[in-house]
C-alpha cells in the first residue's frame, strides 16, 4: 500500500486578483498560508510517513510546502522540478480573467483555460513576466522555457518527470507528497486516472485541500479523497 497525495497551493496573490499567473512567481495570501497549514493538518490526520516530497520552482508551491512540512514537523529536504510548473499562459500571463472575458468573449477564455491543445499566443520574450527574465530559471536551458503552453504541453512534461522520478517510489510502497498547482495536478490525474480530453476539461482543482490517492499491492489505484470534504471538488470516477 502507498499513497499518493496531491496538494494545489493555497490562495495566491494572483488567485485573489484573478489574473493569469502560469510561470510568474507570486507568493501566497495570509488565505492561503492558512489553505496550506489546514492542509498539513488534514495530512497529519492520517497518521502515514510521507517518505519523498516535490513541489515545483515556484514560490507558491514553495511555501506551501514548507507550511506544510512544518505542521507535519517533518525536515525531509524537497525536491523542486520546474516540470511541475502551472501552465504557461503566454500573451494572457498577467492579464485580468474577468476583463479578458469582456473583451474575447466568456467562451474563448473558456476555450484558452480548459481545451486540451490550444495555446493562447506567445509572450514577448522581452516581458518582465517571462521566464527567461527571470533569476529562479537561470538555470534552465533556454529551449526548455516555454513562451506559451496548451494543457497537453504541460501534460508532456509534468507526466515524463512523473514517470521518471516519482512512479518508482510509489512502486516501492513509498508515500509520496506533491505541492503544485491547478494544471499540473489536473494532468496527473489526467495520467493516473486515464481521463480522456473531455474529461479533463471538466476538472477542477481546489487550493490547499489535500487529494489523496492510495495504491494497492498490485500498484492499482483502490481509493482517492479530498481530506477537506467541505471543500471537495467532484471527482471522476475512476
């Protein structure tokens, strides 16, 4: 037996002010830094040793991480992969989603948030908000930093590095802990759950409440659950 627990950060500053964030590094509101603490709560409530923790290069999963970590009173050091970055929201990075609703239309953003392979057009590589401005990608070879992404796109990367550094572990009976975000946790369980593109167009993700998943001996998924039912989303049958 393993589990697998999945954690969207908590509220971000770019969350509250309804703005495409993708790779941009804002930090938490005091809402979700509470999102994160109840969060380790709920995980400490299972009473389970989480062997190996991820989050990705953003300071959001970060943190909530780190809260997390603390509540459990648990110093394992993280692994950090940029793989497990938010979608790239290209040219639409920045930019309010309720007034780019007015101006392309509710169904377009729709479209640009929730479709399987559509990019929304690429950011100016001259952007304070692009990645390659950035100090915490420095690191990064230039080719892999995108200017735009589709759902697909960030399903790419965030599965391989799933399979390569983290499938082996839950096949070991680890228990495993991922801090990420909406659409990186959406591909996940696009993989673990094998959801067509419709379906993945329908799920939702909630901030800070701990999704988990247990495997049994033969690696099949046997359970999952929101540990915050107040806040759950419907999950889809898997």
């Amino acid at each position: 037996m393993s589990h697998l627990i999945l954690v969207r950060h908590g509220q971000s500053e770019w969350n509250l002010q309804k703005k495409f964030t993708g790779w941009v590094d804002v930090d938490l509101t005091p809402e979700g830094k509470l999102e994160a603490c109840k969060a380790g709560e709920a995980i400490k409530n299972l009473n389970i040793n989480i062997d190996n923790f991820y989050s990705s290069f953003q300071i959001r999963s970060i943190n909530t991480l780190k809260l997390i970590q603390n509540t459990l009173r648990d110093k394992t050091t993280p692994e950090r992969a940029w793989q497990l970055n938010e979608r790239h929201y290209g040219a639409l990075t920045g930019l309010n989603k309720d007034e780019m609703k007015k101006k392309l239309g509710e169904k377009k953003i729709h479209e640009f948030r929730r479709s399987w392979d559509l990019r929304p057009d690429p950011l100016n590589r001259n952007s304070p908000y692009h990645p390659i401005n950035m100090t915490i990608y420095k690191s990064l070879k230039k080719e892999d930093i995108p200017d735009t992404e589709s759902l697909k796109d960030t399903f790419d990367r965030v599965v391989q590095y799933y399979r390569t550094n983290i499938q082996d572990k839950i096949d070991k009976n680890k228990n495993v802990l991922i801090s990420a975000h909406g659409n990186s946790i959406r591909s996940l369980c696009k993989y673990l759950f094998n959801l067509d593109n419709k379906q993945i167009t329908k799920l939702e993700i909630p901030t800070g409440n701990p999704l988990s998943i247990q495997f049994d001996k033969n690696k099949k998924i046997s359970s999952c659950e929101y540990l915050d039912s107040d806040r759950s989303q419907d999950l889809i049958v898997f």
